[in-house]
C-alpha cells in the first residue's frame, strides 16, 4: 500500500498483517525538536552554513557535518542477494581493501590500547567498527557530543554505501543480521536511537525503532519489542502501540511478554485520560485499563515490589504482607530478566500521581481475586512454570545493549562469563562469515581479560593507565 502526503510519499511497512508507517522526515531530529521549540530555536543560523558545505549527497538518517573528514568511499558497498514474496534481502559488503582495514582494527583491540584505533580512524575516518568502538569509549568518559557524532559519522557511511533500490521506509528491504558486515548497521541506527531518546526526541527514536525491526521482523535480532512500547509511551504514540498489539498478538503472543501486559494496559489509561475523548469512550477506556492491568498483576506478580521501590513507593501493609506478591511470586530466571529489564527502564512513567492511584487501586483489585480464588490466578501460575524456562540469545544481546543495571545483573553465567565486543555483542552462533581472519594468541588472551572486567572498561583503564585524552579535532574532525 501506498499514500501520499503533500509533496512526500509515504510507504506503510508490511511486518505480519499490519502496515504501521516511516515517515522519512521523522527520522530527522530536527522536525521533532522544531514541534517543540520552534524553527528558529532549533536552526538558528545553521541555513547559511549549509550552502558552503561540502557534502552534496542528500541522506534520511543523518545531516554531515562540515567539521567531518572528508569522505571518499571507505569499501563499503551493498548488493541485492533476491527479490522474494514482494521482498529485497540486501546485504553490505567489504572490499578487499577494507577486509585490511577490519584486521588492523582487529589486531588494535587486541593490543587494548584505544590509541591503535584512533591511529587507525585518522587513516581511515570512516571505519565503521571503528568509529561504534570509540563512541562508546566516548560515552564512558561522558563525552556524548562526540560519541553521538562517531554514530553519525558511522550512519552516513553506510547510507553513502545504499544499494538504488533499498529503501528505508518501504519495509520490504531486509538485512540478514547473521552477517557480520550487516550487523554492524543494526548497532549503528541502534545507537544512534538511544542518542535521540536520551537527547529528548522519542519519537524520533520510535522511528528508528520501527525501522530496525523492519530489517527483520521475524527474527528481532536485537529484540526491538522489548523497547518499541516503552517509545511509544514515551512519544504518546499510544494508538500505535495499541494497533500493533491487537494485529502481532496472534501470531507473536505479545501479552507472554512483561512491557507488553503493562504498557497495553498503561496506554489504555491515558487515552481514557485525555480531555479530547468522549465521557462513554472513556469510561470504557478505562474499564478496559483496569482488567488489563489487573490481568497483567496477575500474570507478573513479580513487576509490581520492585516498580514501587524504584518510584520510591512505600507499599501499605496489606500489599508487602501478602504472599502472592512476596517471596511466593518466584519467577525463573528469564522470566526475572524480562521483568527486571521493564522495571528498569519503564519506571519513570508510573511515577505521575494519576497512575500510582491508579495502580494502587487495581493492586487491591489483584488481592480480592486472589483471595475469593479466581481461576485466572492459577492459570497464570501454571503458565510462568511452563514457559520462560531460558531466554534466547536476542533477549540477553538487547539486555547488554540496554545497559540498564536492573537488567544486566540478571543475566546468566553463560553470557557474563563470555567475551562481550562492543563492536559486535553476542554474535549469532550460526553467523555467516563472507570471510575469516585466523585468531592470534593475542586474541585469546584478549578474550580472557574481557570476560573478567568488560571491553569498554578495559579501554577506559587503558586511557587513564597511559594519560590517553582524545583531542577532538585532531583525531576525529580533521579534513
């Protein structure tokens, strides 16, 4: 399907049996932020400068900047493997020359001294494993200005790099994440999203959102529905949180997770809450809040102690004394790691003293069906025995890349005692290598020292042990 608005046409995304649709200029910052202050707050006097820069090439995902190195292609190209079922697989691929550049980078991690892969970036600018490894290196020593301008940097590589008929925003265009060369864009345009909603521009972010589990709905590689609810709540895009649920909920069992059974249900609450909707539609609004989150209560007990004591709740006694939502509501380990990781990042939009009321009155709601027996109650207790018995390698891989501390302190030995590459986290077991570079011993000593304490700390420990400061211009802007 295709529409048309104004001057722009617009495409809906095919994922399951819904279309939710991209809109190219929602992947610019800048409409967000002009909703919100202005035109000329957020331009100032940008328009000028832009006319003498040298870049001509017109992109979606970022805006270049005359402070970056000039850029020659770095090797990175993009072929169309097949056309199936109304769908294009792509995938990126590296010249030979690049292949060098991609084994000195590996060769400077290996050596654990970031002073290597600044070297490297100055004769090669636009490395992409480069530049994902020195932002997040960037963002340890609190310098998210630079760190969010490597992400850029990485993102205007790879769309210079775009195959003619791949398309951001038609949703058929699809990259196999098993690929080594294709996943460094998912970490790419991932970043770059948690940039924007830290930066303030959620919806900008969902937009983001969107297109990264566009890439491969199927799979969810980096597990984007653990976080597109929490996006969407955050930009007040409820209907297309509400959308989405009813249209994946049969083919995906969207309420079996966590953020779901509670965002559903938040989602509902605000809409019943807004001035604009008719009394009988919000009465029925909010009925339909209350059952979903009392179900929710029901089916994750374990949500509930953990949300009050990040919103600083004290819970009354009736509630910290009852067993259902004591040390009886015990969860399985994966299931702790989904609920910790919703907790974690969803908190602060149960704070609003309309939605503690809220949750304090279906909480009490919870307890009266637990006591007079409600079948519900045992159903649900039978479900979290039967299912959640271990979590797959996307969930822990979102985990990582979540950095939220509820969360990461919850995964298994299997994964924390393992190495973890910023540059690629938990790669697939079955990836698909388009070609190999044989393992060193340095590497495997590398391994070793990342498994105790963590590559971005390890970088960090190294730029302090040797006095490293990165000097801005000179290693990342000059031309």
């Amino acid at each position: 399907k295709k529409n048309t608005t104004g001057d722009k046409q617009v495409y809906m995304i095919n994922f399951i049996g819904t279309y939710p649709i991209l809109f190219v200029r929602n992947l610019n910052p800048e409409t967000e932020l002009k909703r919100y202050f202005g035109a000329r707050a957020v331009l100032g006097d940008q328009r000028p400068r832009q006319r003498q820069r040298q870049f001509h090439r017109s992109t979606w995902m970022t805006i270049p900047k005359d402070t970056w190195p000039r850029f020659s292609r770095p090797g990175i190209s993009m072929t169309l493997l097949e056309s199936r079922d109304g769908l294009q697989y792509f995938t990126f691929e590296h010249s030979r020359d690049y292949q060098q550049i991609q084994f000195k980078f590996l060769d400077s991690v290996e050596s654990m001294d970031p002073n290597n892969i600044v070297a490297l970036l100055q004769m090669n600018p636009y490395h992409i494993d480069s530049l994902l490894q020195l932002s997040d290196v960037c963002r340890i020593q609190e310098d998210q200005e630079m760190a969010r301008d490597l992400i850029e940097r990485a993102l205007y590589s790879f769309e210079c790099a775009f195959h003619p008929v791949c398309s951001l925003t038609s949703g058929t265009s699809r990259l196999d994440y098993l690929r080594p060369e294709n996943r460094a864009f998912y970490l790419a345009v991932y970043k770059h999203m948690m940039f924007l909603e830290r930066r303030g521009c959620p919806r900008t972010a969902l937009e983001y959102c969107r297109l990264i589990l566009s890439l491969d709905p199927d799979s969810d590689p980096l597990c984007m529905l653990l976080l597109i609810d929490f996006l969407s709540l955050r930009s007040r895009e409820y209907n297309f949180l509400l959308r989405l649920y009813q249209d994946w909920e049969v083919h995906r069992n969207l309420s079996q997770l966590p953020n779901f059974a509670f965002s559903v249900a938040l989602s509902h609450f605000h809409l019943s809450q807004e001035d604009q909707t008719e009394s009988e539609e919000r009465e029925r609004l909010k009925h339909k809040a209350d059952l979903l989150l009392q179900n929710a209560l029901i089916m994750f007990p374990g949500v509930l102690m953990p949300l009050l004591d990040l919103c600083t709740v004290q819970p009354d006694a009736a509630v910290s004394s009852h067993d259902f939502f004591g040390p009886r509501s015990q969860q399985s380990p994966a299931l702790a790691e989904l609920v910790s990781l919703y907790v974690g990042r969803t908190h602060t939009l149960w704070r609003e003293g309309g939605v503690l009321l809220w949750l304090e009155e279906c909480v009490r709601e919870v307890l009266r069906r637990v006591d007079t027996k409600d079948p519900l109650v045992e159903d649900c207790q039978n479900k979290r025995k039967q299912r959640y018995q271990s979590a797959p390698l996307n969930i822990h891989r979102h985990v990582i890349l979540s950095e939220i501390k509820e969360a990461t302190s919850t995964l298994p030995l299997e994964v924390t005692t393992q190495s973890v590459m910023g540059f690629d986290p938990l790669p697939p077991l079955d990836s698909v290598a388009s070609y190999t570079r044989p393992e060193s011993l340095a590497l495997t000593k590398l391994r070793f020292t990342i498994r105790k304490i963590g590559l971005p700390l390890l970088f960090f420990v190294r730029m302090h042990s040797q006095d490293f400061y990165f000097n801005n211009k000179c290693c990342f802007g000059s031309k």
